[in-house]
C-alpha cells in the first residue's frame, strides 16, 4: 500500500513551534498572507531575515514529539512506500528519525541565493548578509516558499498524489495552496482521505475520515493500527 502524508504546523504545535493561523500565531498580529512574501521581503529585508533567524535559533531548543516519531517508525516499516511531504520549515522530522522528507515549502537551516540560485548550509545569521559561498554575492535569502511562490517538487508530489493508496494530513488548517487541494487530488485518483488534527481544519468536508485531537495522540495510534 503506497502512503502520502502531508504534514502542516500542527504536528510540531506540541514541540513548542508556533503554528500560523492560531491563537498565539507567529506573526504577531499580523496576517502571515501579508507578511510572508516576496514583496515583504524586498520592502524590508532585515526585518525578514530576522525574523527567520530567530525562527532558524529556536530549533536548538525544540525536540520532535511522539507524531514526528510515529512517522519515523511508519518510515521504517513501508519503506519507499511512503512518501512523508511536509509544509514545515522545521527540521523536526529528520531528528525525530524519518530519512525522506520533502519540504515543499522550504527548510530553515539552507539558504537561497538570489544571484546564483543556489543553495547552502546557514552557518551565520543571514541578517549580517554573509556572501553566498557559491558565487561570493552577499544575496541570501531564507530557502522557504513565500505567498505567490511555486512549492518546491510539485511534479513529484503531483505524481505520488496520482498514485498512492491513502493520503493522511496531520496538523494543517487547510488554509493554503496548493497543499489545501492535495485531498481532493488523491480523493479523485482513488485513494482513501484521512485527516489527523486538533480540530476540523477547513477542508475536513473533503475527507473520507477525520479525527480530531492533538498529533502526539492520534499519530501514533493511526500507525500502530497500520503497521
Ligand atoms: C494541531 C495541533 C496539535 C494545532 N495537533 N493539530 C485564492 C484562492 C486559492 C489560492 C490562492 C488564492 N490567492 C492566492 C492563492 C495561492 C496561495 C494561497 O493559498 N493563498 C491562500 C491565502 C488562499 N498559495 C501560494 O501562493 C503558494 N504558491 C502557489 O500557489 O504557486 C502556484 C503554483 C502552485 C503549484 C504548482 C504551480 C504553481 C505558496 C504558498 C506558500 C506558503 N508559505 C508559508 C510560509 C512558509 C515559510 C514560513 O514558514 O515562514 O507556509 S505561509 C504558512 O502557511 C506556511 C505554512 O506551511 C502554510 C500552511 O500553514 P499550516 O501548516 O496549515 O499551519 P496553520 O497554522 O494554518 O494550521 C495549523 C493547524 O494545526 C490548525 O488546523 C490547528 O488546529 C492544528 N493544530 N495544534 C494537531 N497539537
């Protein structure tokens, strides 16, 4: 049986990380639709790379939680039947053991350079502008995926979409495409939907079984049941 499970947010919420779209939402008072863009980013870039830099430092006082674990162990028994795609910058997944994971929206720990495109290990705040070890231009920008930006391996998504047997979201409001749209793609290639968040996120309608709860509860007992 081939799986895709999309994760959002709300599965590294009870690590400590902040979600977007709740209460105590990371933007702080502002919409993350206005904020996270490439617009925002060219009006003003310190406040952005900041931003991201303090993000960037509060993994080291973050660890995964027992949903990033379940995910590593559902890994270990399908193998390259299960494609993990995750929405989250986070770097949570991989230490909380999964091996393939696909950022569609980026990763805090690379950088892109906006000269060269390429892309590199952080190893300094980018808000000192440190030139791009690749071409040398101090033109580097968070590798993440702002409002208006296409998600990074859509082709592959798309195509694991088409083909897998289930598809599972944990953790994400359903507020954002194209991610948003993935349930009703998989539904209508043929496979069953199951979604896994604290409370009905706004596609909930579109899935053949929703359960509701935190993450570190339901995703380790959805995979104990399929493995
Ligand atoms: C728990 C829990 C616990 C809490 N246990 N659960 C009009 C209509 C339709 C679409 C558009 C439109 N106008 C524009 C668009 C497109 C636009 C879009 O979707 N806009 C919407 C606002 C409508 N999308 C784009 O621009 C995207 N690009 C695009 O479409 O390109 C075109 C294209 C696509 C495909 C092929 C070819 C071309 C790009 C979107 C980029 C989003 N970027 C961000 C920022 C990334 C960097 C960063 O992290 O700073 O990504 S925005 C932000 O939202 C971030 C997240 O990944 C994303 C989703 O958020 P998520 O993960 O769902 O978090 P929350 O907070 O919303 O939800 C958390 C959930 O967890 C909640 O439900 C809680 O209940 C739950 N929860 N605790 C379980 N313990």
């Amino acid at each position: 049986m081939r799986v895709v499970v999309l994760t959002g947010a709300g599965i590294s919420a009870e690590s400590g990380v902040p979600t977007f779209r709740d209460a105590d939402g990371l933007w702080e008072g502002h919409r993350v639709e206005d904020v996270a863009t490439p617009e925002a980013y060219e009006a003003q870039p310190s406040v952005v790379q900041r931003f991201y830099d303090e993000r960037r430092a509060a993994l080291d006082g973050v660890e995964p939680n027992a949903a990033h674990q379940a995910l590593a162990r559902l890994e270990e028994a399908l193998g390259d039947d299960l494609y993990l795609v995750t929405q989250n910058i986070d770097d949570l997944h991989e230490r909380g053991g999964s091996q393939r994971v696909h950022h569609m929206h980026g990763r805090l720990r690379t950088a892109l350079c906006r000269a060269c495109r390429g892309r590199s290990e952080v190893h300094h705040p980018l808000l000192e502008f440190p030139p791009c070890p690749r071409c040398g231009v101090p033109e580097l920008r968070p590798d993440v995926v702002w409002f208006g930006e296409v998600p990074y391996e859509m082709d592959t998504i798309i195509a694991e979409l088409q083909r897998c047997d289930l598809f599972v979201s944990v953790g994400t409001s359903g507020a954002v495409y194209p991610a948003a749209g993935f349930v009703q793609y998989a539904r209508q290639h043929g496979a069953r939907t199951l979604e896994l968040n604290l409370v009905p996120s706004e596609g909930t309608y579109f899935f053949d079984e929703a359960r509701h709860g935190p993450a570190s509860r339901l995703v380790p007992d959805w995979v104990d049941e399929l493995t």
